[in-house]
C-alpha cells in the first residue's frame, strides 16, 4: 500500500483496513470512522503483518491522498518561521524534522525538488503527528527563490562552512530556514538565492551534527526571535 499515508477527518481517508485491534483506541477509531462512511475491510492478522512495515503494527491502517499546497497559494505574515529541505535521504530524520518544525511554530515546509518523501511510512511515524498539521508544497528551488524574493521573505542556508555564527544572525522577517542534504548539505543553487549562510560552531572533535539535531539547534534560535508581540 503505498498510497500516502494519513489520519484524520482534514485528509480525505479514503479506506481503512481493520485485522485486529489490541488496544481499545484501535477499536473505537475504527468504529467512529466506520459510522461515518469511510469504508474498511478485515484482514487476517498474517496477512496484515505482512503489508505493515512497523515491527510492532497496532491493528489498524489506513489508505489516504496526499495533501499538497501550490506554491502560487502561499502567503506569509511578518511573524512567520517557514523551512525549506532539499534532498533528505534519512526518513528517520525526515520525520524527526517535521516533528520539530512543528514545536518550533513553522508555518510550513518547502521540499525542494523530488527527493524528500514526508509520506514515507518512516517518515510519518517518526514524525509523531505532526506532518498532518503541516503546510507542505513541494517545488523547484528557482521556484521557492521567487517565491521567497516577491513574498519579502529572508532566506538563511545553514552550511559547516557558513561564514556567520547562527547566534549572532539579526535578520528580516518573515524568514525561511534552508536545510540541505545529510551527504552534500545545501546545493550551490540554492547557496545562491540564501541571504545569510549561518554555521552551528562544534566544541569537540566532531566536524558536524546530525541533520535533524542542528535543524532543531537551528529553527528554535530563530523562533527565539520572532517580533515580541507574535510570540
């Protein structure tokens, strides 16, 4: 099944498939969606485990449509944080980003170019939830540059080699957070349509930190600096 995957009445879920429930929240999830028309079908509890790719499944699956907003629909206020990811290999740390956009308050999360699949199933359970409260648009990285120029937004690259300290960054807002691939970091491209590039300083012998661990270091510094009265 690799329809995308979802949860939730804003999502247009499609079909669910009930084998078996071991937990009572399984059983009145499935009910409450039953009653409301979304159809559903059993399967044997082999045969479940053998579509799941969790080790441990919890009963219950669903087959839904992905949600993507054009680029042309987005707006931005002064106060808003947005993310731009190009080429997450990891959906491990895919997931764990989009976790942290949300606790951050990003307005929404740019996948730049065809590489990064939020609706990997690892990517969806790493990311807790929060992917289905997202804003998601996917788009070329000339796109988002234009996107970024006529909507006023400041755009920070985040590199080892970045020739500011990400403590002392003082920018513009509304502002976007750029964040490149675990192997190659940010393209030169998209180096080129970056206002600021800033660095994460490393104190011990490790020249770098783990994509979604520095995303994280990254997106709170800048939430910590929203305009006062947005906060």
């Amino acid at each position: 099944m690799r329809e995308p995957w979802n949860i939730g009445h804003q999502l247009n879920l499609s079909s669910l498939i009930r084998p078996f429930y071991p937990i009572a929240f399984g059983r009145r999830l499935a009910d409450q969606l039953r009653k409301s028309g979304v159809p559903g079908i059993r399967l044997a509890p082999q045969l479940y485990r053998d579509l799941t790719l969790a080790s441990e499944p919890q009963g219950i699956g669903a087959v839904v449509r992905e949600q993507w907003s054009p680029i042309a629909d987005i707006r931005t206020r002064k106060d808003c944080l947005w993310l731009a990811l190009e080429s997450i290999e990891s959906p491990g740390n895919l997931g764990n980003i989009i976790r942290t956009a949300e606790a951050a308050g990003v307005a929404g999360i740019f996948f730049l170019g065809p590489d990064s699949d939020p609706y990997d199933p690892a990517a969806v359970r790493a990311s807790m939830g929060s992917l289905f409260s997202q804003k998601l648009i996917r788009c070329a990285v000339a796109e988002f540059g234009e996107w970024a120029r006529q909507a006023n937004v400041t755009v920070v690259g985040s590199s080892p080699r970045g020739l500011l300290d990400y403590k002392a960054l003082r920018c513009p807002w509304p502002v976007a957070l750029v964040i490149g691939s675990e192997k190659r970091g940010v393209s030169e491209h998209l180096s080129e349509v970056s206002h600021f590039t800033v660095r994460i300083p490393m104190r011990g012998r490790c020249d770098s930190l783990n994509v979604a661990v520095a995303t994280g270091v990254l997106l709170f510094e800048m939430s910590h600096q929203r305009p006062a009265r947005d906060r």
